[in-house]
C-alpha cells in the first residue's frame, strides 16, 4: 500500500498469489455405558479440516503491473484512486484463489442383553448402528480477485490471452481489456455430501401373543407411530390407525369371551433378525460470475495476434459486464457469449430385511401351542439431477456494438443497451437454454407370515405387498436469451446466416430505427414442458382357519389399493424480432417464410414454474398407504362386529360354549352355530361383500384419490365397488 504511485515490472513472470492459512482438528471417543442385564457402547469420531487463502493487495495512487511474460494475480487486489494498469507480454489471468473444507462424522452405537421390542415385551439380543457422513466442498465465491480504480481507467492488456476467471473488475471512468484472446468466465463452490445409516439388529424375544396379547402390542407400537410423527396430516392419520388398533383390541377381547378361546392370551418366544441400510450421495456446483463494471466505457478486443485454441475469440460466460457509456466487443474471429450452468446431483438406495420364527402357548385352560413364522424385505433406490443458469449479461447506458470476423453466438446471454451495433463476418446464432431438473424413485416391500396351532389344528396366515413410484421432469426457458435495444433500436448485418431458436431481437424504438440485414433467417419455437406422476399400488391378503387365531387375519380378507397423483404443465418460447426492416439478401437459400416469424418480442417466452414439490408427494404417498391400512382397519372391525352380533344372536337362541367342552367339542359347537339361520341373517350385513364392506371400500379408494390430488380418480374408486 503506498500513498503515491505504484509500479512492479518483471522481465519474466510476476504472481500476486495467496497465502494459506489451514486448519485441522480431529476427535474420537468412546463411551460405555451398563445397565440392568444391558451395555451400550457408543463410537465417535468427528475429523474436520480446511483451508482459507489470503490474498496480496497492492493500493496506491496510480498501480501499474508489467510482466515480461506471464502476469497472475489470485484472490487478490490491485486498486488504485486513479488509473490502474495490468499487462504482460504472454498471458494474463486474474482470478480466483479456491478455499477447501471437508468434514467427516461417524457414529457407532452398540447395544447388548435386555431389550425393549417396541411393542409389550423384552428382548435378550444385539444391535449395532451406524452413521458416516462425509462432506467436503471447494469455494471460489470468497476469495475473488479485485481490479479496480475508484475514479480513473482500468487497462488490462495480454499479448496472448486474458482471462478473467472470478474476479471482480471496476472502473470509475474507462475500463479496456485486451489480447490475443479475452476469456470471462466464473468462479464454482463445488461440494459433495455422502451418508451411509446402517442397522442390524437379533434376538430372542418374549412378548404377550394370542388375539388380545397381539391387538395390545399393535395399539401400543401404534401410539408409539403416533408420537414419533412430524408432519400434520400424518401425524393425525396415524392417531387414526392408533384409535382403530384400540377397537380392535376390544373387538378381540369380546371375541375370545364369546368363543371361549383358550389361545386368546399367551406368551411367545422367538427369535428374530432384521437388517438395514440407506447410503445417500449428492454432488452440486453453484457458480458465481465474474463481474466487469465502468462507469463510462467499457471496450474488449481479441486480436487473434497470438497463439492459442481461442486465438481471436472473446468469449464470456456466465459473467455480468456492465458500462454507464458505450460497450464494445471486438473479435478478430468469434464473440461467443453463454450461460454458465448450476448444477446439482443426488441418487441413493436403500434396503431392509428380516424375519423370525418363534413359538407361543396360550393361557387359557386346554390351550394349544402355536408355531409362528414371518419374513420381510423391502429396497428402493432414488436419482435426481438439476441444471440452471446463469445468463452473461451486458447492460449499457448508451451503445453496444459488437463485431466478429467470424461468428457470433449469445446462447443463454441478454444484450442490453440504449441502441445496439452488430457487424458480424459469419453467422449470428442465438439460442435460448432450458432449466432442467429430473427425479426417479421407486420402493418396493413385501412381508408374509403364518402361524399353526396344535390341538384345535387351526392355522393363519398373511401376505403383503406395496410399491411406490414417482418420476418427475421439468425443462424451461428462464430467462430468454436476447438483444434488447433501447429507444435508439438495432442495426445488425450479418455475412451469411442469422439463426433465432428461442431468441429474441428486441427494441423499445420506432420500427424505422430497427435492421436486420443478414444472408438467410432461420427461426425455430423452443417448447417447455413439466410433467410428474406417483403411483402407491399395494396388497394384502389375511386368511384363518378359525375366527380369532391371529389377529390382523382374524377373518379372511384382503385389500388392494392403487392410487397416486400427477401433474402437467407447458409453454412455448418463440423466436421473435421487433417491428423494422428484415433484408434477406440471399433469396435463394432462405428456408423459411419470414412472414411466418413472430413479431411479438415482449410476450415471446411463455416460460413455466415448477409444478413438483419432491417431499410434498413423498408425504401423499405416505398418505395413500395409511389410507390403505385405516381402510383394512376399518373392514376388518365391521367383519369383525358381523361376526361378534352374528354368534350373540345365535347363542340367545342356543347358548353359550358349554363350559367344560373340550377343544373338539368347542370348534364343532361353534362350526354348528355358524350355520344357524341367525347367525347368517346378521352375518350378511357385515360380511365380505355385504353393503357396509362396499360402502367402505369406496370409501377408501375416494380418500386415496382426494389424497393423491386426483378428484376424477377418487370418483372412479369410489364408485368401482358398485359396478
């Protein structure tokens, strides 16, 4: 820093770079706790690590740098009050210095002996669970290069190329870049995120079963469901399902008074095994453009006088220039100005699986032993990927002129100014860029299990099945790309060929300020369009030999639902030039009626929102399969009550189960009851095909498709069982 002027000249190389301060700390504990017949053992580790970089500054009066060859400045400053000068006789770059972090948590939590089961019961077993989390990520946007003069000229001259790659460049009067090449483009924060959970989990487990032991323990794991809910209309679903499991529980109970059922409560032993795992990964890349401001003119050039692959370009992207006077863009070959994209990734999979078998006695007199079986696997798996844009924009108070010997191409780019010039030596292609954003999921479950008694040689069993899908695609036009002219309109020529996909040409003036001189025209409509769809499909089936051995299957039954919800949305971005004189000096060639473009510049992009809320239908999903089970509930309580007003009927007429019948005498006593003309006549009103089953059935399918947001859906559910 001085108070007067500032000069550093090198015959060869001069590097304004940073310094790097760094930072590190890791941690790792363990901690073990005992209590009654139990141990927990918890692993953890917490490792983080970055970099930040301080750049150089150099500030005076007047600052001038002048490298023989190779001139770098990197995440620093050069300011001055006046005129601020950069050169090198090779190449120029100015830009970003990169800031890194990462980050890694583990955690590993074991547990062994007394356990809970989640339900009315203790388990004598293991567990273990983990969680990685590993982040890490490189930053650009905190450590841009400065150039700048607060009241005079910036010159930035490169015999060969000039970059400007995240960096901020300001002038207060004029501001000029220069070289063989003039490349602008942003700085990227980049980052990726992965986490693994992992749980497995065995033992041997002691719990109440028989058709009452089994309803508490489901009303019970239920309004535990409820208490662990976060979202509103889950959450009051699941009281539903808990409130339903307490009327079953009551159904239960009646039932075993009225069958005098000895396997109504008991005790079972089993042993069991269920494994987890769900590993996530997401990747982004956010990009911050380079900025390049004058208060009076700004002026690039790309002479094309040196060696390179962009020899004689400029080329900008993603970057945002902006001049109080006049712009200039001059290039020996091409002027190419694009979007720069933002983009971010995710995909995971995830999976379960387990099982147990197990044996159970029921308490009552003359009860008989049960064996018991049950398995279950589930998995599914998620990808999504977004693209968005950020535009090059170039605003000016008064003219832009551009001029290419070649071509020149704005795709994703907004030229701004008061009147705009174009001299281009070949074509000028301008084109308009989707937002893009796409996601894939699927989950799959299965579960079935069964049971048999000995003595009243009864059996149970159940099957089920559910599959979640949701697919999602959105592509649109943000911001079109364009020449927007002010009251002093546009006059372009171009050698050869002007091609309009989604562009605009622009303009605020009077038609007769407006040309458009050019060999051929082309001119296409871009389309946008969103579409989503979620489908829940699901099935179970429940079936017993006898009334009352297992309690979700304690009449045969089944359920199937099929629903979900789907959204559509378009527009169409058209190419379009503002009212004034269109020359086509190649007839012969031109392709296309140029009556048939669009003059209609201000209502050319009829671009559309996002219409898919990723977590909202993940939650109506949810919805649709709690929907699914509130309605099995619910048919499964009338079939129930049928047959609970069915026997009490039949026993006003014939009594009760004699009081010291064997378990052979107790199945033939209700085997005949069941066949009286008063049981059926009040089993039929509750019964599998029975009015109120019908009734609930429609029931369900219309709130599966209120649910899924289709209202004709919910319509033809409910109406289905009547057909």
């Amino acid at each position: 820093t001085a108070q007067g002027d500032i000069g550093v000249a090198a015959a060869r190389d001069i590097n304004l770079d940073t310094a790097t301060d760094s930072d590190y700390r890791y941690f790792e504990e363990t901690k073990t706790k005992k209590g009654f017949l139990s141990k927990k053992t918890t692993h953890t580790i917490e490792e983080d690590s970055a970099t930040r970089e301080q750049g150089t500054l150099l500030s005076g009066d007047n600052v001038t740098v002048q490298a023989g060859n190779d001139l770098l400045v990197k995440g620093s400053s050069v300011v001055g009050d006046n005129t601020v000068a950069l050169g090198a006789g090779n190449n120029v770059d100015i830009v970003a210095a990169t800031n890194t972090d990462s980050s890694w948590r583990f955690k590993e939590t074991k547990k062994s002996g007394l356990m809970g089961t989640g339900g009315i019961g203790i388990t004598v077993g293991s567990s273990r669970t983990t969680h990685d989390l590993r982040e890490a990520g490189t930053t650009q946007s905190q450590s841009f290069s400065t150039v700048g003069s607060t009241g005079g000229n910036v010159v930035i001259a490169a015999g060969n190329q000039a970059h400007i790659g995240g960096a901020d460049l300001i002038a207060g009067k004029d501001m000029s870049l220069s070289g063989s090449s003039v490349i602008i483009d942003p700085g990227h924060d980049k980052r990726t995120r992965d986490e693994t959970f992992e749980q497995k989990k065995s033992g041997l487990t002691l719990a109440l079963s028989g058709t009452v032991g089994s309803a508490i323990n489901n009303a019970v794991t239920a309004a535990q469901d409820t208490k662990e809910g976060s979202d509103g209309r889950l959450k009051a679903l699941q009281a539903t399902k808990t409130v339903l499991s307490g009327v079953q529980a009551g159904q239960a109970a009646e039932a075993a008074d009225l069958t005098a059922d000895p396997n109504a409560m008991g005790v079972s032993l089993s042993l069991t095994t269920q494994k987890s795992k769900s590993q996530q990964h997401a990747e982004s890349d956010a990009i911050t453009g380079s900025t390049l401001n004058a208060g009076n003119n700004l002026s690039i050039t790309a002479n094309g006088k040196g060696k390179g692959p962009n020899s004689g370009d400029i080329v900008i992207a993603g970057s945002q220039l902006k001049a109080g006077g006049d712009t200039q863009l001059n290039a020996k070959n091409d002027v190419i100005l694009s979007g720069a994209a933002n983009t971010q990734q995710s995909s995971g999979k995830n999976s379960s699986s387990g099982g147990g078998v197990g044996v159970s006695i029921g308490a009552g007199k003359g009860a008989g032993i049960s064996v018991f079986a049950n398995v279950n696997a589930a998995k599914g798996k998620d990808k999504g990927n977004g693209t968005d844009w950020t535009e090059t924009t170039i605003d000016s108070g008064k003219t832009v002129t551009i001029k290419s010997g070649n071509d020149t191409v704005l795709n994703g780019a907004q030229v701004n100014g008061n009147k705009i010039v174009a001299n281009v030596g070949h074509d000028l292609l301008m084109s308009s860029q989707q937002d893009t954003n796409k996601y894939d999921s699927k989950q799959s479950s299965v579960a079935a299990g069964g049971s048999f008694t000995f003595g009243s040689m009864t059996g149970s069993g159940y099957i089920s099945a559910s599959q979640d899908k949701i697919k999602s695609r959105f592509d649109s036009v943000a911001e079109q790309t364009g020449i927007f002219a002010g009251d002093g309109g546009f006059d372009i020529t171009v050698g050869n060929h002007t091609q309009l996909d989604g562009a605009v040409i622009a303009s605020t003036a009077t038609a007769d300020k407006n040309s458009l001189d050019t060999g051929t025209l082309g001119f296409t409509d871009i389309h946008n369009e969103a579409d989503f769809k979620t489908q829940h499909t699901g099935i179970s089936i429940s079936g017993a030999g006898s009334f009352g051995d297992q309690f979700k299957g304690n009449m045969p039954g089944g359920m199937i639902a099929v629903a979900g919800n789907s959204g559509h949305a378009e527009g169409t971005t058209q190419a379009a030039v503002a009212d004034g004189a269109i020359t086509i000096r190649d007839k012969d060639n031109q392709k296309q009626e140029v009556a048939n473009l669009s003059r209609d510049t201000e209502h050319a992009n009829d671009s559309i929102s996002p219409i898919f809320d990723k977590e909202k239908e993940q939650n109506r999903l949810k919805e649709i399969g709690m929907i699914s089970d509130i309605g099995g509930q619910v048919a499964d309580i009338a079939r129930t009550q049928g047959e609970l007003n069915a026997l009490k009927a039949a026993q006003d007429t014939y009594g009760p189960v004699p009081a010291d019948a064997t378990e052979k005498e107790r199945q033939d006593y209700l085997a005949n009851l069941r066949n009286t003309p008063e049981y059926k006549k009040e089993q039929e009103k509750f019964g599998t095909g029975s009015n109120i089953q019908r009734g609930i059935q429609a029931a369900t399918a219309a709130l599966q498709g209120l649910a899924g947001g289709n209202l004709a859906g919910a319509l033809a559910g409910a109406s289905a069982p009547e057909l």
